[in-house]
C-alpha cells in the first residue's frame, strides 16, 4: 500500500473516531441537557407551587378583609380605617375604589400632601375592566404591575370587589378592594433559588401574554413582543406559540435581547384566571458539562500525536525497510557475483589439477616432469582447501552457528605454525618479513586455537598476498594487562607495504563477499570471505580489529584480543648466567632479544652488525672473557650471519657456541650455517621459551643441536589402526604413512575398529586414526566404545579423529567422545607425522 | 503531497480545538471608555410612556458589556404626564425619564422640571454636539434639561409598488397629489390617502395641518410670537393649513369613513397599511417606528409584502417640509440613586453611533448631526434644507400645538368651518 494511502486511512480513521467522539459527546451532552431542562422544569413547576401558595396568603388576606368589610355595612371611609387597624405590612397599603367613578381611598397618604387620602384610578386603565376579579375566595385576583397613584410606586394589587355604604344614597355601592404591595419588595422575595440556577429569572404573565410581574431579562411590556421581537415567528407559530404557553406546562428555546439562546420554562398558575409562570436562564447556564469539548480536544491531540508518530515511525522503518531491501539487493548482487566468481575460482584450481593430473598420466614415466605436476597439483589443491573451508566459514556465520570451542594451547607454537605456513610466500615473493615479539610472558593461553589461528592467518596471508615482491611485511605480537580478570591483552599487528585500500573499500570490507575492485588485485587469488571471518570471529572473541590503510602506501591490520590464561605454565625459565650477545640489525627485536635473555637470568650485550659483533667477541676473547653463546641472526645488511660465523670460527675459534637466528626456513642454508660452524638454529620470533630451549639444549647437547629434520627413523616399526569406510581414503593414509615406515591396518566402519581393538593384544597398535562419518557405527560412537573396553591397554590407545568435518565444534565433540587429537581433511602429511610424534611423546 | 497533508491535518485540528474556544465578546464601541469602576453593582431604571423600548434595551445590553453588574431596565409608568412628578419623588423613583419640551415653563410639571439635571454641565461629559442643534433646548438659564434620542416628523407611508401597479408616480407637488389621488379613486381606490381619525391627537388632520402652520410661522416672526401667546388674531395663520386639510376631504383624497374604522393611532394605522389597498397612509415617524416589528404580525403583508417609504406630503406647489422636532427625550433625575453611574450611561447613550444604533432599531429619525436615515426614510434625504422646519428652534409651544391640532381634526370631521376655527385660536383645549 502507498504511503499516501496508509495516511489517508489513518485520516479516516482520525476522523470517525473524532466523528464518534464528537456524536457521544453530543448525545451525552443532549441527555444532559434534558436532564438539566426537565429538572428546570420541576424548579419551575416547584416555583409554581411556592408563589401559588404566596400569592393564595396574600389573596386571602383581601378576602378576610373584604369579607369583613362586605358583612358590616361599612363606609368607605370606616372600611378603610378597619383596613389601616389590621394592616400590619410597612410598605403595603389598600385602596378601596369606586367602580362608577374609579376613585376611592387610600389607607396611607399621598407622598406629596400628608392629608390626603383619595386615590383615583381613573386614568391608570387599571380598573377599567373588571371583569378579571372573581368572587371573594374563588381565586386570586391580582392585577398586573401598575403606577400606584398614591406614591408613585410601580406595585401589584390583590383584589375583591366589596360593597360600602354610601351615605348620600344610603345605599350599598359597588367598589374594588385592591390590596397593594410595592413591586420592588415583592421582587426582593420573589425570585428563583440561585443555587439551583443561577440567572434564572422568573416573570409572571396574565392571559393576554402582558407582565403582571417581569424580571430583568424580560423585555418589552408583553411576553409574546418580547419573543417576537428577536424570534423570527411567523403569525400562525406566535398563536401556537401563546396557546402552548398559556395553557400547558414545559420549556421551549428561545433567543434572548443579548442574543443569547435560552430555555424558556413555563407552566400555568394553577390558582389564578390563566396566568403562566415564566422561567429563563441563558443555556450557558445550564449545568451541562463542557468537559466534552476538552476531551474531543484531547482526543484530537491524541489522535494527531498518534498520527504523527505512526507516521513517523511508518517512514523510519519504510527507511529502513528500504535500507534492507537495498543491502539484500547488494547482497544479492554480491552472492550472485561471488557464485559467479567462485565457479570461475573453483573451475581454475580443478583445470590445473584435471589437466595437470592427465598430463602425468601421459608422461608418467618422466620422472621429473611428473614431479613437477604433482607440485602444482599439490598447490591447487591447497587453494581449493582455502576456498572450500572459506565458504563452509562464512556460511556457517551467516547462519549464526559459528562458536568457539576454547582449549589450552601454546601461543609461541601458534606463532610458528604462523611463520612456517607464511614463508613459502614470503620466500616466493622474496618479501622482507618481520616478526617482532614483545613482551610475552605466558606461552599457554586458553581459547580456540583453530579461530585465533584462522585470524592471524587470514590477515597475515593478506597482508603477504597484497604486497608486491621485494615489499616488506612486518609483525608485532605483544601482551599487555587486560581489563579482563584472568586474561592477557594480546595485541597482534600486522603492517604492509601493499597496494592499500580505498575509503570506499574500507567501509565494507567487512562484509562477506566484497573484494576490492583492482586490476592488481584480480591476479590475486582470494574468495573476498577472510576479512569477513575474521571480523566475525574477532567479533565472537569479544575483541576488536581496526585497519589504518592508504591506497599504494600500505595498511596496517591490529587485532587486539582478551584471552583467558591458562592454569598450564612453563616452570620458571632461569638459566646459570653467562654474558651472551645478540646480533641484529634490527633495533626492536635486538632490544626485545636482550630484555627476553635477561629474564632468563643472562649477562646480554647486542651488536647491530656482524663486523661490530666479530670485534667485541675478539676482545672478549682476548681478555679472557669469551662470550658464553652468540646469536646471530642470518640476514643482515654488509655481513650476513652465515660470514660472520665464519670468521668468527676463523679469527676467533670454534669454542663459542652459535645460534643463527632466521625468520625463515633454514633448510635452504643449513648445511651452508653448519659448514660454517652454527652450533644450532633459532628462528624469530625469539620467544623465551623457545630461546630457554634452544640454549638449554645447546649447552647441553651441542651435537644434537641440529636436530635431523628428515629422520623419521623413530616413526619406524609403528602399527596404526585407521578406521575408514572410504577405500580411496584408506589406500591414501595408509600409503602416505607407509612412507614413513609405518605399517596400517583397516577397520571399514566403526563396529569392526571396536571388534579390532577387542581383540588386539597389547601393543598390537600404537594409536587409531578414526574417521567420523561412517556406516553401521561412527568414529564418535566407536571411540566410546572402545573407551569402555575392559583392557586397559585397548581402552587408553590414543584415537585421533581424521576426519572431513573440520570445525572447532567437530573438534569440541571429538575430544567430548574421548579422542586424543583432531586432524582435517584433507590431510597434510606433515601435521600427521607432527601429532604421530606428541602421541608418541605422550605415551612414552 | 505528505508534507501538505500533514499541514492540512495541523490546520484541521488547530482549527477543530480553537472551535471550542469562546467567542470574544466584541468591543461595543471602542470609542467608549468607561470612567467608573466596572465591576459596580447598581440599578438604573428607566421610566416612560412608551409600551416597549426594545432599542433601548438593545442599549442596556451593550452598556452591560462595559458594566456588566449594572442592571438597567425600562419601566412604562400608567398615566405618565400626571404621575411623573409623583413617581420621581416617591421611593421607586427612576434614573432617567421621558421628558417633553412642553414642560419646561409649564407649572405643572415645575416638580418635574425640578427633578431634571442640567446636561450641558461639563463635568457629566456628555456630547451634546452630536445631536442636531435644532432639536436641543436651551432653557432661560441656557441649561439643556432635555436630551432628545429620537427625533419626530411628519408625513405619509407610501405603497411603492402599488404606484408601480398602477403606473403612477411617487407626487412631489400638490397638484401632483390631487392627481394621483384621482387617479387612485378612477381605479377603485374609495380612500387613496388615509389616517387615523378618531381623536385629535396623532390624527391625520393634525399632521397635514400642523406642518404648513409650522411653516407658515417661521415665515413670520411676529405671527409665532401672537399664536405662541395663543392671541386669537394668530387664528389667521392657521387657514392655509385648514385649507389644505378641507381641500383633501373635499376632492376625495381621503374617506373619513374609512378612517374611522382604524381604531389607534399606532398598531392599527400600520396593519391596515399592510392590508395593500392603500396608497398613501399620513402618519408620524413614531407610527413608522412600529412597522418593522408589524410586518411579521401582518398576514397580509406576510401573504403580499410590498415596498414602503416615509415620505413628506406635498402639500404645496414646492413641495413638502420636513418639520425636525424631537419625539422623545430623555432627563437624568438628579435626586436618583446611582447618580453617577446614570451619567456615565447618559455618555454612552449619548453619541452618535448609540442614538443612530437606537434610531435604526426603533425605525424613526436619529436626533444625530449626520441624519443617518434609515432607508424607509430615504425621501426624506431629499428635502431642500430651506424647508427643513425645527420647531425648538423656532420656540413653538405646546399650547400653540393644541390649537391647530384641534382645529385642523373638528374642520376635517365638519364639525366646525375654517372661520369659525380662525376665529377659535386660542380657546381649543
């Protein structure tokens, strides 16, 4: 759905909500209303009762009085003073008035003549028609608001028609008893409960619609001019209008002068001839709650802030869906590439080795070109290997399953497995290549040796792949205090003189399947997955990996790392002092030598060239005070380390023991070193245990310094039980191991290695290579087995997993099951015979 | 596109929530500015012959607005002219009351006049230059007791469209009037000018007469001082006026039959006016005052509504007079309670947009200096201002009113002859 449409709906659904506030409101706000208008009503009709009641007193009063009058045959002038006797009001007064001639008497004088008590109502209109006054005690006979002719006064009158004695005619004559009272103090008592309504005000109309008495907000002399007056209503609703009114009890809306809209109560005074009480009160005033209007604007608030949020958030995450669905287009484009790119870099590795395969075949008996073949079988087969466990790698990170399987391991060996998987390239590309340790104080650390491995390598081998030959790759390893209880910092930097990298490259470099676009870099081989793994890993390590690079100038990779100490240490390391010096051009590691060898308890002098080290061991000598061992290292500018031996035999002597130091494989120089009089090797970097060794054994066993790299006499006379149901596997191993001079049985499946070793005697096997996927039992289960034979011999006989599946949690499981040791598919012969020796070590 | 909807929603809503807000109450005049404490709480009472006042309390409303616990109202005393005086000294004595020209100098209302404070006193701030100068009277003493609010005049409501039915136009001249109302009774018009009959007062005998004798007066200074004194040789400058009045009865201008079924001089006049079937009805501007309320209450008029005006009649060969004299006035009761509050509502009454304001709501003439008329008066607008008449200024008594009022109403129902009434003067009661 458009965005504009999901506002739209939104809107919608805004205003019916506000629509339904609003009509609930409304109706709430209506019945309220005519709650309020009905009980207006009752206060009126309640009104009613109390001004009936009031005027029925007053009224009855003029009926006592004229009752009296009437029964004695009085004057006027004596029914006035029997009046003026009883009349206890101060401000009323009574007049009792001719009809003939509508002039009378007065109880109280005229305000401007003291002795004056006649009153004449001749031109006042009052008394012209008397029709309205009933019979005495029939009902209340009050008149309308008048002029009092005496004061002046606008007053009201309660009348009876009485009868006086005329004394001219001697007769009866028929006059009016007219009880007045003032209109403003009849407005003082007369007005409607404030605390029911406030400004309600209540007027009094006669038959005719005319005030008999008016409140304020009353206008005009005649209610039904007063409705006219701001009230559009034609002649026909004003008869309906005076007929509803005089006549019946309810409420009606009607505007007021101020144009204001009003309820207009009105119910008829049941006591008197056709009058109708009138109550109007602004609507305003009515005592409906407004409260409606504040939630409808709260609601509208809410709704707004609510719409304004969703919209916010819609557009946050439509932005970020939008991002997604950008990066898994990239991603896309990046799988599809890398597919692409990985059948072409799959195809290349398997052409060399179909075609290279087929071409031995053809020249098989050609020794030397075949030879040639298999090496380069060899290499792209490893390169296949790389790309393989590559993608099984980041497949596995992608998929969230990647987890470490920590064990105890040496990181001094972890270093030169670093530095002997790096120098065939580093030769190759005849790089300049460094290694420099820091300070290390503990070898054995405890983490996932395979995954710290694979990150050191990955960022090594770029860093020697990504440098041109005869560019120059440097390592610095060092340990630090970590923030970490129990653990090291380890802090691994690896710089280069290559080919660097773009900013633009560098922002995702990390992300799987991304390889710098470079016509360099398309000569290189690569799957654009290390950085990757590396980062995820690094990431699961809990450490961290910056990279400071510049494009033809170089980059620098630091990946700095909390690993957890090993309960496992080296014993301490102190050896009998002796002055010892050290030779290299280089001033870090000269430094970091000399500072190893103290520690281990040595007297070191150093020497930045082999001219300089040759004087100071010749003065040494001549003094009498020979050096007790000297190292050299092989590779230094102006006399390399193999001359310097060699005149040091010469002018010197052959009694100082040396040690050629190399950071790369001696193999090459070797005979070359030993001609020249090297007592042993060591190579870089110079770790102190590895320097602890080496001189221990040099001053021990100066002959056997030079251990025999291809003796592998004490392989000879071994047995090895290799469980594997694959018969190319099997002929593999087992004809890789036979030329080493160890003999292979067997066992197809897991159920007849448990069989096998059931049977076997003691001896029979020094150790069993166990594959794990096979058919009626697997390795795991087969191991368990046998782990629970009843000879001991049988049951404690090394097992070492040899196995296609490769990950460290394969590895975790292995060990789990009881195995000793772990090799990967495909195997490298090297590592085999390595763990063949630990074995061997271990059980001797 | 969501940028504008977000506004329009924004302006919804703002729009929605300042709905519920409360109207402002807008300023009544901004040229007002009350002196008092606003907050007093007082009452003011008005007292007068009027039935209603509704363009008076129009007024106490909008005073409200500035003193909103003031409360003011309008009370019809019966009886006025003789309870007047009584009532302002009794204890429900008005504020303000309606005053007439006529009693200043007249011994009977001496008490009244007693009462009256003096307008014109700089410290009350009233503007009295807002009103027509005509229409103000200055004692002996030059003291204004009197403020006039409306002012009266004299002169026929006229049937615009039944002149346009029957193709005849509006008469300007007095041969003009005697044509059409020929024309009229050819047509089937029995009456085509009529009025009220039945008593002197408010009669249209009286407004005929009264503007020709105003005119015929102010023509000569000595005259008005003889008819003033009500000597009996001023008779003579009633004839002309008489004359006309016969002449209208003599060429059937006008049935007396007709008119005496109209039973008053106000309510009655205008209902039959909207009957439809008359041409020319001769009323004051106090009878116009009452036709706008009336149109409604008319179900012929409501069935047939019609164009009216008010305008002069031509009762000579130049024309018609517009005779200027106020119709009511009003006086402060200087002995009132809340004396200074009934002053502060006299300075806002008394300016031009209030008296106009008023004016308009009661339909008659403004008392204003810029005569802003309301449309039915709209021929009025167009009277030369050589035959504008004001009575105050000329100085013509109440006494002299009497007697061509009584005069021109017995010479018109016959029951004396134009000589016997000149000869008369001054002896009409």
């Amino acid at each position: 759905m458009k965005k504009t449409w999901i506002i739209i709906v939104n809107v919608v659904i805004i205003v019916a909500l506000l629509t339904f506030v609003f009509f609930y409101s409304h109706f709430e706000n209506t019945n309220t209303t005519q709650r309020q208008i009905e009980h207006f009503e009752n206060t009126t009709i309640t009104m009613e009762h109390v001004t009936e009641n009031y005027l029925e007193g007053e009224q009855r009063i003029c009926d006592v009085w004229a009752r009296y009058i009437n029964s004695r045959d009085m004057t006027i002038e004596e029914a006035i003073s029997f009046i003026r006797i009883s009349h206890v009001l101060p401000n009323a007064s009574a007049h009792i008035v001719y009809r003939d001639t509508l002039s009378g008497l007065s109880t109280r004088a005229r305000s401007d003549d003291p002795d004056e008590y006649s009153v004449s109502y001749a031109r006042t209109g009052l008394l012209n028609d008397l029709n309205w006054i009933d019979g005495i005690g029939e009902s209340i006979n009050i008149s309308r608001a008048f002029t009092n002719p005496v004061n002046g006064e606008q007053s009201i009158a309660f009348c009876n028609s009485v009868s006086v004695h005329d004394p001219e005619t001697n007769e009866l004559k028929d006059a009016v008893l007219l009880r007045v009272l003032p209109l403003s103090e009849l407005e003082e008592k007369w007005v409607f409960p404030h605390e029911e309504f406030e400004n309600a005000e209540l007027s009094m109309i006669d038959e005719d619609g005319d005030y008999i008495i008016k409140g304020h907000s009353f206008k005009n002399s005649s209610f039904f001019e007063f409705y006219r007056s701001y009230n559009a209503a034609d002649p026909a609703f004003t008869n309906e209008l005076f007929e509803k009114i005089t006549s019946l009890t309810g409420s009606l809306f009607m505007v007021n002068s101020r144009g204001e809209e009003c309820i207009l109560a009105y119910t008829p005074v049941e006591a008197s001839g056709g009058w109708t009480l009138l109550n109007l009160m602004p609507m305003k005033d009515l005592n409906v709650s407004t409260q409606n209007w504040l939630l409808i604007g709260y609601v509208s608030a809410g709704l707004l802030i609510l719409l304004v949020f969703d919209t916010a958030v819609m557009l946050y995450y439509n932005k970020k869906l939008q991002a997604a669905a950008a990066e898994a287009a990239a991603a896309n484009k990046a799988k599809t590439d890398f597919l692409s790119t990985m059948s072409h870099d799959i195809r290349t590795p398997m052409n060399a080795i179909i075609g290279l395969t087929t071409i031995a075949e053809k020249n098989i008996d050609d020794t030397e070109s075949v030879g040639e073949n298999l090496k380069k079988i060899s290499m792209a087969s490893n390169h296949l290997l790389t790309l393989i466990n590559d993608i099984l790698d980041i497949s596995k990170v992608e998929s969230g399953k990647l987890n470490l399987s920590p064990l105890t391991f040496s990181i001094v060996e972890t270093v030169e497995n670093l530095v002997n998987l790096s120098q065939p390239m580093i030769k190759e590309k005849n790089i300049d290549f460094n290694f420099r340790i820091g300070k290390m104080e503990r070898e054995y650390l405890y983490a996932d040796q395979l995954r710290l491995n694979q990150i050191y390598i990955n960022i090594l081998s770029n860093a020697i792949k990504y440098t041109e030959p005869g560019g120059r790759v440097s390592v610095d390893m060092r340990e630090e205090e970590s923030d970490k209880p129990g653990c090291i910092r380890l802090i691994y930097t690896v710089s280069d003189t290559g080919m660097g990298m773009t900013p633009e490259f560098m922002a995702t470099m990390y992300q799987p399947f991304s390889r710098q676009t470079d016509s360099r870099v398309n000569s290189i081989q690569g799957t654009g997955l290390g950085l990757a793994i590396t980062k995820q890993m690094v990431d699961l390590m809990d450490g961290t990996i910056d990279c400071q690079s510049e494009l033809g100038k170089g980059t620098t990779f630091t990946v700095t790392l909390d690993l957890p100490v090993a309960d496992r240490q080296r014993e301490d390391m102190v050896l009998d002092p002796m002055d010892v010096l050290i030779v290299d051009d280089d001033e870090i590691l000269l430094q970091t030598a000399v500072d190893t060898l103290e520690s281990l308890g040595l007297n070191a002098d150093s020497s930045r060239s082999g001219i300089e080290a040759i004087g100071m061991i010749k003065h040494r000598h001549e003094v009498g005070r020979d050096y007790g061992i000297v190292i050299l290292d092989w590779k230094m500018p102006d006399l390399d380390g193999v001359e310097t031996i060699r005149r040091i035999r010469t002018e010197v002597g052959e009694n100082i023991p040396i040690l050629l130091i190399s950071a790369y494989d001696w193999s090459e120089i070797e005979d070359v070193a030993k001609d020249a009089g090297a007592n042993g090797f060591v190579s870089k970097p110079l770790f102190r245990s590895k320097l602890y060794d080496k001189i221990n054994a040099l001053l021990g066993t100066e002959a056997k310094s030079v251990e025999p790299e291809n003796d592998y006499s004490d392989l000879q006379g071994l047995n090895i039980l290799i469980a594997e149901d694959n018969d190319i596997n099997w002929e593999i191993i087992s004809a890789m191991l036979g030329m080493f001079g160890i003999t292979t049985e067997r066992a197809e499946n897991g159920r007849i290695c448990v069989d096998k070793m059931a049977n076997a005697k003691q001896g029979d096997y020094t150790l069993i290579f166990m594959d794990i996927q096979m058919p009626e039992m697997n390795g795991l289960d087969a191991t368990r087995n046998i782990r629970k034979l009843e000879d001991p011999w049988a049951s404690s006989i090394p097992i070492i997993a040899m196995t296609a599946d490769a990950f460290s949690e394969n590895v975790t499981e292995c060990l789990q099951a009881g195995m000793n040791g772990h090799i990967a598919k495909p195997i490298d012969i090297k590592l085999v015979i390595k763990e063949i020796r630990r074995i061997k070590e271990e059980r001797s | 596109m969501k940028k504008l909807l977000c506004i329009i929603l924004l302006i919804c809503t703002f729009a929605l929530l300042t709905a519920c807000g409360e109207k402002t109450p807008e300023a009544v005049d901004e040229g007002f500015k009350p002196a008092l404490d606003t907050e007093t709480e007082c009452k003011i009472t008005v007292a007068g012959s009027y039935d209603n006042f509704e363009a008076l309390e129009a007024e106490f409303d909008r005073f409200n607005e500035f003193y909103p616990n003031v409360q003011l109202s309008y009370v019809k005393l019966d009886d006025y002219s003789n309870m007047l005086g009584t009532v302002l000294g009794s204890n429900d004595k008005p504020n303000i009351f309606f005053s007439y020209t006529w009693m200043i100098g007249n011994d009977q209302y001496k008490t009244v006049v007693d009462h009256m404070e003096d307008l014109s006193d700089s410290a009350l701030g009233l503007d009295l230059s807002c009103i027509r100068p005509g229409l103000i009277n200055h004692d002996a003493q030059d003291r204004v007791m009197l403020a006039p609010v409306f002012s009266r005049t004299y002169g026929m409501l006229v049937n615009n469209d039944l002149f346009e039915k029957e193709g005849l136009s509006i008469p300007a001249t007095w041969t003009e009037l005697m044509k059409v109302c020929e024309e009229f009774r050819s047509k089937g018009y029995s009456s085509p000018m009529m009025g009220y009959s039945l008593k002197s007062s408010s009669s249209f005998m009286n407004t005929v007469a009264y503007p020709l004798f105003t005119a015929t007066l102010s023509e000569n200074p000595d005259a008005l001082s003889k008819a003033n004194k009500l000597d009996p040789s001023a008779g003579e400058y009633m004839r002309p006026a008489l004359e006309t009045v016969e002449k209208l009865m003599q060429n059937n201008c006008i049935d007396l039959n007709e008119c005496d079924k109209i039973e008053d001089n106000y309510t009655k006049v205008i209902l039959r006016f909207f009957e439809g079937d008359v041409p020319m009805m001769i009323c004051t501007a106090d009878t116009v005052s009452g036709t706008k309320k009336r149109e409604s209450q008319s179900e012929a008029f409501t069935k047939t509504p019609f164009n009216y005006t008010f305008a002069p009649i031509p009762l000579t060969e130049e024309g018609s007079y517009f005779i200027d004299s106020p119709s009511i006035e009003f006086s402060v009761n200087k002995d009132c309670d809340n004396l200074d509050m009934t002053n502060e509502f006299m300075r806002f009454l008394i300016t031009k947009d209030e008296l106009n304001q008023m004016a308009s709501v009661k339909r008659l003439v403004t008392p204003t200096s810029d005569l802003s008329l309301d449309s039915v008066y709209a021929p009025f607008g167009q009277v030369p201002a050589e035959r504008i008449i004001s009575p105050e200024e000329l100085g013509i008594t109440d006494q002299l009113t009497v007697q061509i009022r009584v005069a021109a109403f017995q010479v018109a129902r016959g029951e004396i002859t134009i000589d016997e009434a000149v000869k008369k003067y001054g002896s009409f009661e």
